[in-house]
C-alpha cells in the first residue's frame, strides 16, 4: 500500500538474537505467592526451550478481549510461553473497560487478572490514575528495547504489540463508479462523496481522531469548535457509528462511501475480497504531512499481582515473531517489533498492508492526550449540540 508512518526509526533485524540480556525474575514461591526475586535471565529475541525462566506449578491470569483476538494470542503467545517456561495461563475473554472496571473496584485485594494484553488509551491512563497498573519496567523486558518510542502511551507503561493506527477506509466501487481518486481526508469534502462513516464519542476512535483533527486544524484543546464546525460542513453526509463491526458493514456495503476506521479491519476486509481499501488522512501538523494517525495498545500488568516475574517473561515472549505472527497475519496490523516487521514485510499475504515508515505516523504526545482527556466532557457537550 506504500502508505508512510511520526519520528524516524531504523528497522534493523534482530530475528532469532540468542543474547541473553539480564532481567529480573524468577521461579518464585508459589506457597508464599512471592514471586518477583531477580534470579534468571530472559532472551533478547526468539524465546525457546532453553530459557531460563522457568515456571512450573505456577498459573497466570491473563485478559485479552473476547472473540478472535484472544483466540490468536494463545495460538502464538499462549503456546509457546507454556512450552518454554513450564507455566500455565488461565486466559479471561473480557474487554479492556470490564477489566480496568473491576480492578478499580477491586483495590486493595488481590487483582483479578495479572495482566491485561491489550488495554488501550485512553483506558490506560484512566487506570494509572486509578493506581492500578504496575509501573513498566522496561529495563527487565530485553525484546522491548528496540521499540520505536511511538510503541509506548508513557513512560511506565507497557509496549504495544502493534500499531492500532487510523485513516480512511473507502469503498473502491462507488469512488471507482463517481471518477473519484482514492480520498484523503480533505478530499472527502468534494459533495460527490455521497456519505461519510465517522466514530462517535462511544467509539474509542473518537478520542484519537479528534486530538488528531485538533491539531490539524490549529484548535485548542479547550476550544472545539474548528473542529466542530468543520465537521458540520459535511452535512447530512455524515454519519455516525460506535462499534467496528457497524464501520465494517458501512463501508462494505457502500452506505457509506468512506469512514474513518482502523487498518487493522480495513485491512481484513481488502483481504476478504471486499471492495475495500486504506487510504491514507494526510493531515498536515506542523509542517509535517502524517498518513495515519496512531494510539499505542499495550499489556498492561496489574498493580499488586503475585505473578510478576511471569507478567514480565509473559510480555517479553509476546514481542517474538513466532508470538505474533498468527495474530498480525490474521488481523492484518503493524507490529511494532523492527524484526517481526522486517520478518513479514516481504510475505505476499500481508506485506502491502505493513506500514514501514514510523515517521508519517501522528501520535500525539502523552500530555496532549491526557490534556485532552481533562476537558473531553467540553469536547462532547459541544459534538451533542451539534449532532443530536
């Protein structure tokens, strides 16, 4: 697809790198439930029977949201983590909210799960300040030091796996029908696109594609109204949606001709053979022309857990090729690991859809997010008086 990616990184392969690197953990106690003794080293690269973290007797309760994302993680990360280190994961199909709910609820006993795989923003930062998260040590996980810095919500908080990016998912057969190019975010403002799909405050599109416009259009924080406005220049063109699934079915469908969406499902639906395909927003930022817009979902281990020595080897194992490759060949995303990109890029099946270039990719600082999420309520209040 070509599409570019914001800070520049250089992708170098460490694909199956035997260095061991020195990161705490340990077999633990499982009597006393201690079980973080700085004791064995974890591998910088592919994890393989010979590590020597060893867990055996020990169980780990691990979140992931229901459905073919969990499945996809235990068919990579699940089964190789209990090959090579003996532990057992008890795996919870809950949605990152429901999670983050009941461990907010839950403080001061024991979490009920040890680790989430992938809590996203702004949830995260809602549960840091909450109290609820550990802080990340990234020194102890050898395969999250070659991360672009844009795998990371802030510092103390887990590696995203992949890029969970946005831009504009069309239908290839109206704009193909109308004597349309493929759009770009401006673009869509030409009448002949007949509808736009755009996430409402329910989806948790909405909060990144709104910093992302903010920034583009020169707004405010505290001030949504050029964004607002332009919005309603579109009309009775536009039309909303909260879950992916309804993103998916208007596209596909042609009742919208273009909607605001995630590659990750714009992506599988090319796959599938719908008459769908990714463009990029092109949003000009300071000077700078970013395709896509970018917000980091990352695992996220559970304050208090007695497992954290297994959380910490658990995360280390989920940066590997041989974790991830049934999940992003799935699901069609960019991973974040330099050498499971460099392993994939060139694979018929999935390469055209993995962004290469980090550097075209708006990700806004953490304190514009969490700026934003103080005054989101001003940003909503003033999207319901224009579109309710």
């Amino acid at each position: 697809m070509g599409l570019a990616h914001s800070r520049g990184i250089r992708l170098v392969s460490v694909f199956a790198a035997a260095t061991l690197v020195v990161a705490a953990c340990s077999t633990g106690d499982e009597a006393e439930g201690t079980a973080d003794s700085p004791s064995c080293t974890l591998p910088k690269g592919e994890v393989t029977a010979d590590n020597q973290c060893k867990f055996a007797g020990r169980t780990i309760t691990v979140a992931a949201s229901p459905g073919s994302l969990t499945d996809l993680y235990k068919q990579g990360l699940g089964q190789l983590f209990e090959q090579t280190t003996g532990g057992r994961i008890n795996w919870v199909g809950q949605a990152p909210d429901a999670v983050l709910t009941q461990l907010i609820a839950g403080q001061g006993q024991a979490p009920t799960v040890d680790v989430d795989l992938d809590m996203y923003v702004p949830a995260v930062y809602q549960g840091e300040e909450a109290g609820v998260w550990e802080t990340f040590d990234r020194s102890r996980v050898p395969n999250a030091q070659d991360l672009p810095p844009q795998a990371f919500a802030g510092e103390g908080r887990g590696p995203a796996t992949w890029f969970n990016l946005t831009g504009v998912c069309y239908n290839t057969d109206r704009f193909t029908s109308a004597g349309l190019a493929a759009p770009t975010w401006d673009s869509l403002f030409d009448p002949k696109v007949r509808s736009i799909g755009f996430p409402q405050p329910t989806s948790t599109r909405w909060n990144l594609t709104m910093v992302s416009l903010a920034a583009y259009y020169g707004a405010g924080l505290d001030d949504p109204k050029p964004v607002i406005d332009k919005l309603k220049q579109l009309g009775d063109r536009l039309t909303f949606y909260s879950a992916t699934s309804e993103a998916d079915q208007l596209v596909q469908s042609g009742d919208a001709w273009a909607v605001i969406h995630a590659d990750g499902r714009c992506n599988g639906l090319t796959k599938s053979g719908a008459p769908v395909k990714l463009a990029p927003m092109n949003l000009n930022i300071e000077g700078r022309t970013y395709a896509l817009m970018l917000s980091p979902t990352s695992p996220e281990i559970a304050k208090g857990t007695k497992n954290l020595d297994m959380a910490y080897a658990l995360v280390n194992t989920l940066l590997t090729e041989s974790a991830l490759t049934p999940l992003i060949t799935t699901l069609v995303y960019t991973p974040t690991v330099p050498a499971v990109l460099e392993a994939l890029k060139d694979d018929t099946a999935v390469g055209p859809f993995l962004q290469t270039d980090v550097s075209a990719l708006y990700s806004p600082d953490t304190a514009t997010f969490r700026e934003f999420m103080t005054k989101r309520q001003t940003w909503v209040d003033a999207w319901n008086r224009a579109f309710q």
